[in-house]
C-alpha cells in the first residue's frame, strides 16, 4: 500500500505511540483487503462501548490511549442509561466501568453520546459520497444505503484509529466496484411499518454478505429502510442494499440487473410475525427502539401511549439528543409508566437479561436478543408492542422471571 | 544446520522468539483461551488445556467475536499472551489484536508453517521484517 512521507513518518512512530498503533492497524487492515492508499474521511463512528460486550480487557485498552481525535467521532450505544442507569436495576459496579469506559474515550475528544443512529444528531451531518470510518451494522448499513455514503464496517480499534488519523483503507465499500448489487430481490406483497424489519430478518438469511438490490410495490420511508437495513444485517452480514428507484445510488447510477434473483414471499415475513407460536412464552418485557428511535418514531410512541397506563415493563430506546430535543414526547410515555431509556438498547444493556421472553418491533432484536440476552422474543408492530404493554387482561396472567428479575 | 528463514507479510512489527505451538484449528480468543492463564478452554480444540503463553503460536487463523482482539490485549497485560504469531492468512480480529498487544505477527509465509515447523522448534519471528526464522529444532526433530 501508498503511504506519503508523512504517513511513512507515523508509521515509524514520529508522532508518538497511539497513532503509531493507529496506523498500523490501518495499514494492516489495508493491506489484508489489497488497498492503494488511506484516503481522508469525514466522521467516526465507534464500537466498542458497551462494557457487556468489551469487558475489561476492552477498558484496559482504550484507557491506555493517548491524543485527540481529527475528525467529528462518537460512540455506538453503551450498556446503560449513562444518566439514570438506576432505573434499570444495572449493578453500581457495572456502572462503574461502564461510566469509565466512555470517560476514556471521552479524555480522547470523542463525542460522548451513545447512539446507532449518529446521522440524526446536529453536528453530525452525512452526504452522499462521503467516505466514513463507522461501526455500527445498522449505522453503516443506513449510511451507505439510504444516504449514499461510503463506509465499511470497522471495528472499535479500526474505527477509532481512523478517528485518530482523519483516515481509512481505501477498500471494499469505498470503491465503486463493491457498490454494485449482487442479487435481486422481489416482493411483491404491499409493506408496511414493522413488516420492513421482517423482511430484512428473512432478507439477511439468504442475502449473506452480498450487496441486494430491492425491487418493491410500495415506497418506504426513511424509518423503514433503518429497520430493513439494520435486520439484514444482524440476520445476514449486509453492509449496503439498494431499492430500485428509492435509494439515491440505485437512482443515480445505472446498475446492471443481477442474474440472481430472489422472490420474497409474504409468508416468510408472516413467519416472522408468528415466532410467538414458538416462543411459547408471554413477553415481559416490551421493547421499542432498535436502531434508536426516530423524532418520528418517538411520536408515533407517545399517540399510542397517551392517557393509557402500561402494564408490563416498557422501554423506549432513543438518542440522549432526540429525547432531549421533544420532552413532550417523553413526557406522555412516561406518564403511562413507560421509560423513555437513552444511550443504550435492549440489546447491548445486560438489564435485557432479567427477562425471559421481550417483546421487539426491530428485526435487528428479534436476531439478537435470544443470544445476547437469553431470552425468547416475540415479533409484532410498534402497534402490537404498545397493545402488549398497555393490555389489562394480559397483566393479571402468570409472570416468571430468572434469577429474580434483578442483578 | 542451515539456519532457514521463510519470508512472510508484515502484519504486526517487532520481533520475538520462541518455542512454536502448532494449532490446526482457528482460535477464537472470545471464550477459547482464558485471558488470565493463557490456557486453550475450548473443549475439542486442538489445543485443548494447552497454555499458549509465551510461545509462537501458529493457527490458520482466527474465527469469532470482534471482541477477540480485546483479549488479546488482556492477554499480553496479564502475561499470558503468546511471544508472536503466525497465521496461514490472518483476519482483521486477530490483526488488530497483534497490533494493539505489541505481538509479532507473519503471514503468508512463503513455505506452510505445517510442512516446515514442528511443535517445539526455536523460532524467531520478525514482523517488522516480515520473516520467520528457525533457530533450533526440537529434540525429536530429525532435521536438526
């Protein structure tokens, strides 16, 4: 690989030790995936948060770090509310190190919100062609697919080594050539809401890691490519799709049709819907916000909510950032007893774990939540969800919960 | 004896010597080798209650959690990492994790490590230079 004399100079650690190891592993990575040269990038985002899943080892590391990042950079979701991680039962002691976790990054000019879905906060803004270092499967999938923005997925260490640098290995998705779509797929059933999410939890199984490009009857919004997107890639490894005359690549570039071609019918996201037969379970715990939600989405949470009372555990997962900028909203979902819960989610918070059974609207959860949290979950509509939690009949029935329902 | 040096790829710079651990199967280093003692946890690994610590670990390559290359650096605080590595063709968690923990990792050695390395060996693995080097055989080994 190309490095400039400046660059060469890094590399043999005239700017110190973090952005020597920082362009080693740039250099490393570029070099397994047969890159020309880094090439500048506008933001990071970075994995790695959650002290659920890095541990202390991931703590040590980021601890030991020295320098300031070069360009605008954030965190992925941490395993709790950073504010008020009581109300979830999170132990002092995880609080503990999840608090220097983010301190740590933080001593590194980091952006200290916590979210999957950076695109929506101020400051922060993406445009087509971009290139970008970012982490997050639904964030990379949101920023290649539905802005036009070229990103792989990194992870923690190389996304904050590019963050350090202002640089990435020019390879895979920032080249044209991994751009194109490798299979088709059709469906012909009208879609709506929650059924996007389903359709990428079936989509993903079959797609892999290959770029699809969507041929479908209705038009779906912008809420609903975030959830299509983020299920294909926990279901499947997809870092970029296109939907033919909806996405800006597929509208701006010419692609040629590929020779593969994938018919998804309505009964394969019906199933999805019908993992409740399966469970066997009631859910108890109801979960909304994966990836985190929208103003929109918030919204539409709080008109379903108002004047009513939950009966079963609730929580709305969002962006510290969105809850802050519509308090009315939060206002009317935690009227009925729901938590309006930021800077985490249902899957990388080990508060998940006290249940058994959640209750999801994100096909991104429903693939998650049963290995990361060892729990069953059970599918259904941001209405169905709502009609679950707020459900008196429902509440009286027999409620189990292991080891306690408490850390 | 003609020392033998195969070249390789640079992954991760520095140099360390050995004795070499031959793996057949990939490692994962999320929950196949406990992070405080070095030693191979994963039942029906080939290295299974085999310490790692120390040595010049060689495995085709890795497999698992991202979270795999935080380990290693785990590894290397609590002194149980291996002295290098050498892999057939490495991915990006255990390149990352090489580089983060300071330990030397070749790949793409020109010969198999296989075919020229045998468990107890004497080697020097030079990432910086992007070179294996043997230095002694292991009693047993004919070749010495």
């Amino acid at each position: 690989m190309y490095l400039t004399k400046e660059e060469e100079q890094t590399l043999n650690g005239e700017a110190g030790e973090t952005l020597r190891q920082a362009i080693e592993i740039l250099v490393a990575l570029g070099d397994i995936y047969g890159a020309d040269r880094l090439i500048p990038i506008k933001s990071a985002q970075i994995a790695g948060v959650s002290y659920k899943t890095i541990g202390d080892a991931g703590l040590e590391w980021i601890s030991d770090l020295e320098g300031r990042v070069k360009v605008p950079a954030i965190l992925n979701p941490a395993g709790m509310d950073l504010e008020d991680w009581k109300r979830l039962r999170i132990s002092p002691e995880f609080a503990e190190k999840q608090k220097a976790i983010v301190r740590a990054y933080e001593k590194l000019g980091i952006r200290c919100e916590c979210t999957c879905t950076p695109y929506t906060l101020e400051g922060f803004s993406v445009g087509y062609g971009d290139h970008l270092a970012w982490s997050e499967s639904s964030a990379v999938s949101y920023a290649n697919s539905v802005i036009g923005a070229r990103t792989n997925r990194e992870g923690g260490p190389s996304a904050l080594s590019a963050a350090l640098l202002g640089k990435t290995a020019n390879y895979g998705f920032h080249l044209d050539e991994n751009r194109v779509p490798a299979v088709s797929i059709k469906v012909e059933c009208p879609l709506e809401g929650s059924d996007y999410g389903a359709l990428g939890y079936a989509a993903g199984k079959v797609v892999g890691s290959r770029v699809p490009l969507f041929y479908l009857r209705d038009t779906p919004g912008k809420d609903e490519l975030k959830a299509l997107g983020a299920a294909m890639a926990a279901s499947g490894a997809v870092a970029l799709y296109h939907v033919d005359g909806v996405t800006p690549e597929a509208k701006k570039v010419t692609f040629e049709v590929p020779e593969e071609t994938i018919v998804i019918e309505r009964s394969q996201i019906d199933e999805v819907y019908e993992s409740r037969g399966g469970a066997g379970k009631e859910p108890e715990l109801i979960t909304i916000g994966c990836p985190h939600c929208s103003a929109a989405e918030l919204r539409r949470v709080a008109e379903l909510l108002e004047g009513k009372a939950v009966s079963k555990e609730t929580w709305i997962f969002t962006s510290r950032e969105i809850a802050k900028r519509y308090p009315e909203y939060v206002g009317t979902i935690e009227k009925s007893g729901a938590k309006v819960v930021c800077d985490t989610c249902m899957v990388v918070s080990p508060a998940t774990n006290s249940y058994s059974c959640v209750m999801v609207n994100s096909g991104k959860a429903f693939a998650y939540v049963p290995g990361m949290c060892g729990a069953e979950a059970v599918y259904g509509s941001m209405e169905t969800c709502i009609e679950e939690a707020t459900c008196t009949e429902k509440a009286a029935g027999k409620k189990e919960k292991k080891a306690g329902g408490s850390h | 004896m003609v020392p033998i040096k195969l070249k390789g790829r640079t992954i991760a710079r520095g140099c360390a010597e050995g004795e070499v651990l031959l793996s057949k199967d990939p490692i994962s280093f999320l929950g196949s080798v406990d992070p405080k003692t070095g030693i191979v946890v994963e039942e029906k690994h080939a290295l299974a209650g085999k310490s790692i610590r120390g040595k010049v670990l060689v495995f085709p390559h890795g497999k698992g959690s991202t979270v795999g290359s935080y380990v290693m650096y785990q590894l290397k605080k609590n002194g149980a990492a291996p002295a290098a590595i050498i892999n057939l063709e490495t991915e990006p968690i255990v390149a990352v994790g090489a580089i983060i923990s300071e330990i030397p990792l070749v790949d793409m050695l020109e010969k198999s490590p296989y075919e020229v390395l045998k468990d107890g060996d004497l080697v020097r693995v030079d990432g910086s230079g992007g070179y294996v080097e043997v230095l002694g055989r292991s009693a047993g080994n004919t070749e010495n």
